[in-house]
C-alpha cells in the first residue's frame, strides 16, 4: 500500500471515531475489542465496565500518543498502555483468534484472560493455520479461561495455547430463546456463504486457491448430491441462507450465488 493510499485510509478510519482526551479510568473489568460488547455488558451490569476498541470506534488521545515514542508495534504499545493505565483484574473479549489477545497474561501478570469463542475455527485463513505456518511458540501464548465450543475446538486450543478450557458452546446461540418447529420430510443445507469470501485467494498446499477453488466448487459438489439424493427420497431440499433477511443486499448476493 502506498503512502498516500495509507494516508487516506486512515483519514478514512478516523473520519468515524470518537475521541477521549484523558487516560481512561480504572475498571476491575476491560473487554478486549468492541465486538458484541452489548451481548457482554448484559450479563456484567453490577459491574464498572471499560471497553478498549482496538478498531478505532474510539481512540484514547494520551495513550495514543505515549504508543508512537513507546518502539516499533504501535497498536501493541497502545494496547499495553491502555491496559497500564486500566488496572483490570479480568479482561474478557470476543477476539479468541487475536494473537495479540492471546499473549496478554504473558504481557502483564497478575491480570486474568478470559476469552468466547466468536465462531467457527480453522486450519485455513484463521488462527491455527497462523500458528502452523509461523511455528508460533505454545509458551508465548496463555489465556486464562477459554470458553469454547465443544471437545473438537477444544483438543485443538490446547496444542497451541495454555490455560483452562470449558466446552460451553456458542454464547451467542445460548443467549438466543429456543424456537421450537417441526417439519416432516426435509432435508436442509445451511449456507455458509460470506460476500467477503469473493475476493479472497490464499495458500493451499502450496498453490494459490480463489473463491471458486475453495467454497464454490465445495458448496455445489455437496449441493448437487443432496438434491439428487432428496428427489430419490422424496423429500423437499432447501438451503438455509447465512443472511439476515433484514439485510436486503447480503440476502439477494446470497441468493444470486445459489
């Protein structure tokens, strides 16, 4: 990226933050990125709360300009530095695939990790694919709870990150009430189709692997089975989109791509 591109984008950034002008407070609870806090803040309400946005939904002025004299890995000095100035006794996040979370406990001692499971994990563009190919050292790398999906997600955490793991599922699903239907003779495909996924290519076993390769050629090769298989049974097939259907153009990019 060029230097003017870089200019622009961070104006780009900045354009929509919000800024604090003194160090932030100190708070027994910080949680780490602004991602579904709300979610969070529900079940901490008889707690004093401060959030560190680590996508600059709001920036902290002083610890801002205290990271630029602190050395080279400018958002880490910030991070550190809003942690510093915090005191917290427990930082919690949504972020279980940020490496810069995930080295906090090593960073500061004495403060407790706790991190939720955000979503699905993989070998390929995520977090274990990253702790493969640049041989990421278990020793750097704690958290002191890790809420996790299930057994699977766990036995994987645990070769290349210590502390204590606990199968509680998806928060997100757990939060949701439980809606009850029954349909005879159905058989779904859940959609796991993401517009950003388009424009993505990446290393697989040593070759370049675009949208087409990876998800599309995947997606129809099992699509093509069950409707086949459906038909042979008679039973109705239908896929079970991704999108909200409140989100009109994710929801008619999703239905173009089937």
């Amino acid at each position: 990226m060029s230097i003017l591109k870089k200019i622009k984008y961070l104006f780009k950034i900045l354009s929509n933050t919000k800024f604090e002008f003194k160090f932030p407070q100190e708070s027994k609870i910080l949680i780490y990125d602004g991602t579904r806090t709300d979610k969070i803040i529900l079940f901490l309400k008889n707690y004093k709360l401060k959030i560190l946005y680590i996508r600059w939904e709001v920036l902290n002025i002083p610890c801002f300009f205290l990271a630029l004299t602190k050395g080279k890995d400018f958002m880490i000095n910030y991070i550190d530095l809003f942690i510093k100035y915090t005191k917290p006794k427990l930082i919690i996040t949504f972020c279980d695939n940020d490496f810069r979370f995930l080295n906090l406990s090593k960073r500061h001692l004495g403060i407790k990790t706790l991190f939720l499971q955000n979503g699905w994990r993989s070998n390929h563009l995520d977090i274990f694919e990253e702790f493969i190919l640049n041989n990421k050292n278990i020793s750097n790398y704690h958290v002191d709870y890790q809420l996790v999906f299930g057994q699977a997600i766990e036995h994987e955490y645990k070769k290349y990150l210590s502390g204590n793991t606990f199968n509680f599922g998806s928060f997100l699903n757990n939060y949701l009430k439980k809606k009850y239907s029954s349909h005879k003779n159905i058989l779904a495909y859940i959609s796991q189709y993401e517009t950003s996924f388009e424009k993505q290519k990446f290393k697989f076993k040593k070759k370049i692997v675009n949208f087409d390769n990876f998800f599309r050629k995947c997606d129809f090769l099992i699509i093509n089975y069950l409707q086949y298989y459906a038909k042979k049974n008679n039973k109705n097939f239908y896929i079970i989109p991704r999108s909200n259907k409140n989100n009109y153009l994710f929801r008619k990019r999703e239905k173009e791509y089937f």
